[in-house]
C-alpha cells in the first residue's frame, strides 16, 4: 500500500499521513485544522445528488368483531378490561356484563338497581411504577343520579358518593391511583381520593362538562367547556391554560401520558389532535355525524375514533389509517386493552363492538414482515419472492426487525428469530407479559414493560437492566430512549433536562455516575451506532428544536454541548456508519460528519447535504436510515423512500477499518484526485476519534 502512496505525485504526502500519529506528532492547532478541513472537502465532494420515490400508505387496519344480535337491550354506555381478555360493559338495561375473549362467553356480573342509569366507568390503575395493586380489581361507575360507585369485579358496590346535582358525566383515576376526578352536568369538576373522600372541587363552569383527562405527571386536568378547552393545574397559583377547539360542543377528550398529545371530538363532526400548549397539530375533514368518543392506545403511536356508525383508527399524527362501517349506531365509549393490541367500543344500539390491529409492517433491507392474523406474522424476502409463515401461540403484541433480528412479545413470551432462519427461533418467558417498547442494537435488544428496562443479548442472555430513581417505565418511548452497543440512554420524566446513561454491559450509570443535563428540556434522544464506544456521541433535539451533539462517555471530562442544527424537527442515526440525518428548517439534511464540530464548528457546514424538504409536506417523520436509505413518512401517511450519496459512508466504512486501498479506488470512482486521501483518512480514522487527540483538542481549544 505505502509502494502505491509513493508513485503518485503527490510530494507533499509523508509516512505521518498515512499511518495513525502519536501525540508527540501533534504540534499545534493551526495544522489539526488543516487537516480537518481536507476531511470535509473530501465529503463534500464525495457527496453527490439523492433522489425521494413517494408510495402509498401501508393499511395497517381495524378486523371488527359483532355479535348477530346484541347482549344487551338497551344503549351500552360504557366498557373497561379488567384483563388483557375480559371487558366489562355496562348499558342503560341495568345490567353489568362481562365478555371474555378467549371462550366467547358472555356473563352478567350483576343486575344494578332500577334508578342506577351508567354513564362512565374506569378501572383502577392495574400496576403502578411496575408494582401490581391490590386495589386493581375495583373501579368507579358513575351514573346519572349525581352518584359515582365503586364496584369491585364481582359487581358489589362498595361504596356510593353523592357527587353532583345531575348527572356524572365522566370519572377517571390518576395514575398512580391516589385521586378520582369526576366531571358533572353541574359544571362542578371534584377531585376524591381513592376511598371517596372529597379533596376539592378544582373548577365550576356555568355548562356540563362532558369529558375530562389527567396529564401525564397527574399535576394538571383537561376538560370541556363548551366549544373549548381548559388544561388546570392543582396548584392553585398555576395559570390555566384555555382555547377554543372546535366550532361545536366538545364530546370527549383524551391525553396521553407517553407522547403528551391531546385528543378531542366534537359536535361540529371532527376531531382534532393538539400538543399540551393548545397548539393545533391536526384537525380531521368533517365526518357525517358528531364524534362520539375517542382513545388513545397506551403507547401512543395510534388512537381510535367513534361516531355514528363509524369507527376509525389514526396515527398519532392525526391522518387514518382505516376506517369500517360497522352496524353499531353511536359508539360513546372506547377502551384499549393494557397491551394496545385490542380495541372495545360502547355502542349505542346495545352492541359491544370488539377490534383487533392486523396488517402491521416492518420492513428491513429485503425483509417485509405483515402481521396477518393477531397470531401470525408472514415474513416476505422481496429478492427472491421466497414467503414464510411465523406462527405464535399467543397473539403478537410489538415487534421489531432490524439487524439481522426478529424480535416479537407476545403476552407471555419473547421471541428472537434470525433473518437466516426463521425455523428455530429463541424463546424467552417473560414475567410482566405487557412489553411496551422494543429497541435492537447490534449485539443485544432492549426490552421494556411494567417492570423496567431490561437489555438481552439476541442469544437469550439477560445483559443487564439499568434503573434510576423515579424511573416510569409507562411512559418510555423511542424519543425518550436510545441504545447503542455499549451505552443505553433514558431521559428523565421527572427533569426533562436530565438524560441518564448507563454502561450496556452492566447497567450501571456511566463514568462519575451523573446525568447528561442540557440547559432545555429534552424531547429526543439519538445514540449513534458505530465506532469505539469512548467515542460514543449522543444528539438531542431540545424544546426550542435545536439539535446538539456531545460524547456519551466523557470520562473526567468536561460536558461540552455542540449545537449542529435548529428546527429541527425529526432525526436519525445511519445504523452503519455515525451519519446523521434529519428535517430541519422544511430541508432534508445529513451530516456526513457531525464529529467535525468538535474539530471546528466552522467545518461543520461543509460535511452537510441538504434537500428541498417540500415535498414531504408539514410534520414529516424519518422512520429509519438503513444503509444508504431513507424511509420518512409524511403527514397524509404515505411512505417516502429516498437514496442518499453513499460515496460518505462508504468512505466511513474504509477507514473506519483501516481499508485505505478500497478508499483510494473509491475516489478514483468518484473521479477525485488522491492528494488529500491518506491524510484525510488518517483524520478521518485516527485523529478524531482518538480520545488522546480529543482532549489534546479540548486543551488547545481553552488556551
């Protein structure tokens, strides 16, 4: 290889250019500059134009189940799952039914007396901070006599509480389950502790309040007041936050505490998706008939909507993917199941409509998977057609399929396939059953579920399982969680500034044992995925939607936060080389080379490619960035698949393993000259990463 060097005419190339330097080679800043700015010009003029193909929506679908004729006689008000099978309904006839799943009976628990007229019903909290309870098997019924009820499942009333003049139009526990609030006809808004103790009566509006919500951190309520709606903290020195929201009275709302979004429906036939600040994220074109009810699944990615006749399933971005026809008149009450695999809906014909999600995808490289029934999978290998059928003994709850792996949660096992074979898979009982998040690495998986964050390598092994204190494993998701091959980490919902970090291997916190604390709430988190992991680097977008880049591992060092971008919206790591790509500002941009910053900031710039982001239309998101590929999904749905230059990272993949010939040969392809190619790479490879260099860099920079 140095023979080859030697015949090129490039004087100025020496053994140091092409062999990783010492320390002692390194004799002022000025010249690393140069260096470095040999890299970027060298990707940015390896980086050449990128093209986007749009394609229609997956349709990922409700299957519906009715029976031929109804269970009850009058209009079903309300319906809650006591388990992941068993749902209770409760209907105007008096009468509280239970309905199991599994067997296809149905039962009545009890027959209410004659002047008790249901009208919402909610279950209290199951686990709480991954502990069961032992209150879980009661819940709170209200009825149209000013009463609420707390039942236990075997349908005896535990207590009755005189609560409003008029009807009790909604109830919901907090959860923890240390408070109930209840919404009347009176306009009265209380809060009662879990015995039925009244606390307070938070708010008196002059109309009915038909629905009512917590937040995530059960600090504030939302709830109707006519045409709008009203966020009320509990600390009566809070100010409350009030909007209009629809054009007709609200019907039902629901706010989700994973992605913090609200949802609300109306008389005015739509239903409208909002952020916690009352800023409009989506508003629905508007239907026939008046929008019944509402619901969020628990991990947030969908919600359901029920009107007339009518049910729907939407993104939590607000656009549909399905909607059916079923014969069920108005459906006033919608729950999801613990897992968010099925759907149960009050109807006002005296039905009780029951929904399960089908025609799920995933896709990696030249693997398409499709959940095809609730316990089948078909796996598509799209090079040679070749199809194979994964059949499971309890339904599929959450999936992932990414680095040559399959994983897939049912309700009592795990299950790791291999893209090489899909016979044999590896199987693991879990203990919680209700997995809510599943994230892949290069050599382990991370689970989470009630009980907490546990990492496995994809042979079975349990690798380790970080907490920290006030950890919430409910309210985890993949913008608040990252994993890497040696790093995991959790902002924290308690401090939203906090980002926690843990050693992959053995779970405990990174370095000095403190957090990452950024100057601004934290609303994503991204590891990248390649190199040595004392050079781990992790982005942030912040709640200015400014993205930032720092090292993971900073080991003695100071925390230096490096803003590389702003409106930034959406992010991904290259799951091959630390390339970055996101949307900010409507551009479509990718940063070959986001270490650069911590080289010069005024190199950053010529590392980046960027793309009309028009296109993509308002509020895209980048599914993943496999390879040379783009997957983005847009806010009417569809899929957006795009190619990027790979000339970078293949550039990254040569010298990140010292292939200096194939990165000679790739510049000749790239019809480049080779003077800046050895130091370049040396830089590239050697120099940067280099903890030594690192701090060398950090020393020069302070002096």
């Amino acid at each position: 290889m140095n023979q080859r060097l030697s015949n090129n005419n490039d004087t100025s190339l020496t053994d140091e250019a092409r062999s990783p330097p010492s320390t002692d080679t390194i004799t002022n800043f000025t010249k690393v500059q140069h260096v470095a700015k040999q890299v970027v010009l060298l990707i940015r003029r390896l980086s050449t134009g990128a093209g986007f193909v749009s394609t229609g929506k997956y349709r990922m679908r409700f299957k519906t189940s009715l029976l031929k004729e109804p269970k009850h006689k009058e209009l079903v008000s309300c319906v809650g799952w006591i388990t992941a099978d068993e749902v209770y309904s409760c209907s105007e006839d008096h009468q509280i039914l239970k309905w199991n799943l599994l067997t296809s009976e149905t039962s009545v628990v009890v027959k209410l007396q004659e002047d008790i007229y249901p009208v919402d019903m909610h279950w209290f909290p199951k686990t709480i901070a991954g502990k069961k309870q032992a209150l879980a098997e009661i819940f709170a019924l209200t009825s149209t006599d000013g009463k609420f009820h707390m039942m236990s499942k075997t349908g005896r009333i535990e207590k009755s509480v005189e609560a409003h003049r008029g009807a009790v139009l909604a109830s919901r526990w907090n959860y923890d389950g240390t408070a109930l609030i209840t919404a009347g006809e009176d306009g009265q808004i209380k809060i009662w502790s879990k015995s039925g103790m009244l606390r307070s009566t938070l708010a008196q509006q002059g109309c009915p309040v038909y629905s009512v919500a917590w937040g995530p951190d059960s600090d504030r309520i939302l709830y109707t007041f006519g045409r709008q709606l009203i966020i009320k903290p509990l600390q009566p020195s809070s100010k409350s936050l009030q909007w209009k929201a629809h054009d007709g009275i609200i019907l039902k709302v629901d706010w989700n505490s994973v992605n913090d979004l609200i949802l609300s429906g109306g008389e005015d036939c739509k239903y409208k998706v909002w952020d916690s600040y009352g800023r409009p994220l989506y508003s629905s074109s508007p239907h026939d008939y008046p929008i019944t009810s509402v619901a969020w699944a628990p991990d947030g990615e969908v919600f359901a909507m029920g009107s007339f006749n009518t049910l729907r399933l939407c993104d939590k971005t607000g656009w549909s993917y399905a909607l059916e026809k079923p014969n069920t008149g108005s459906v006033f009450s919608l729950a999801w199941s613990a897992d968010g695999t099925q759907l149960a809906g009050a109807c006002g014909n005296g039905q009780v409509i029951f929904a399960h999600i089908v025609e799920q995808r995933w896709e990696w490289k030249n693997f398409e998977i499709t959940l095809t029934k609730r316990h089948t999978m078909q796996v598509r290998n799209v090079l040679n057609d070749a199809v194979d059928t994964l059949e499971f003994r309890d339904r599929v709850i959450k999936a992932s399929l990414s680095h040559s792996h399959l994983v897939v949660a049912t309700a009592l096992q795990c299950l790791v396939y291999n893209t090489k074979n899909w016979n044999t898979p590896l199987i693991l009982d879990l203990k919680e059953g209700t997995v809510s998040m599943i994230l892949q690495a290069e050599r382990h998986f991370l689970l989470v579920d009630g009980g907490g964050i546990y990492v496995y390598s994809y042979e079975g092994r349990l690798v380790c399982a970080p907490k920290f204190p006030g950890m919430r494993t409910d309210i985890l998701n993949a913008q608040t969680v990252s994993l890497s091959n040696d790093t995991i980490a959790v902002r924290d919902k308690a401090d939203e500034k906090v980002v926690h970090l843990f050693d992959a291997q053995t779970g405990k916190p990174i370095g000095d044992g403190k957090p990452l604390t950024h100057k601004m709430e934290v609303m994503e988190i991204a590891l990248d995925q390649c190199g040595a992991s004392n050079d781990r680097k992790i982005a942030l977008i912040d709640k200015n939607n400014d993205l930032y880049l720092t090292s993971a591992r900073r080991l003695g060092r100071e925390q230096r936060m490096h803003k590389i971008g702003s409106m930034v919206h959406t992010m991904v790591w290259n799951d091959s080389a630390n390339i970055l790509c996101g949307i900010q500002d409507n551009q479509f941009t990718v940063w070959y080379y986001p270490s650069a910053v911590f080289v010069d900031k005024d190199l950053l710039p010529n590392t980046l490619f960027t793309k009309d982001a028009s296109e993509f239309s308002s509020a895209p998101h980048i599914l993943n960035y496999t390879g040379t590929q783009v997957t983005v999904r847009r806010a009417d749905g569809s899929l957006v698949y795009g190619g990027v230059p790979p000339y970078p990272t293949m550039l990254h993949e040569y010298t990140g393993s010292a292939r200096w010939e194939e990165a000679l040969h790739l510049c000749h392809f790239a019809k480049l000259g080779v003077r800046r190619l050895p130091r370049a790479c040396s830089v590239l490879n050697c120099y940067l990463p280099s903890s030594t260099f690192m701090t060398f860099l950090a020393t020069e920079r302070d002096h």
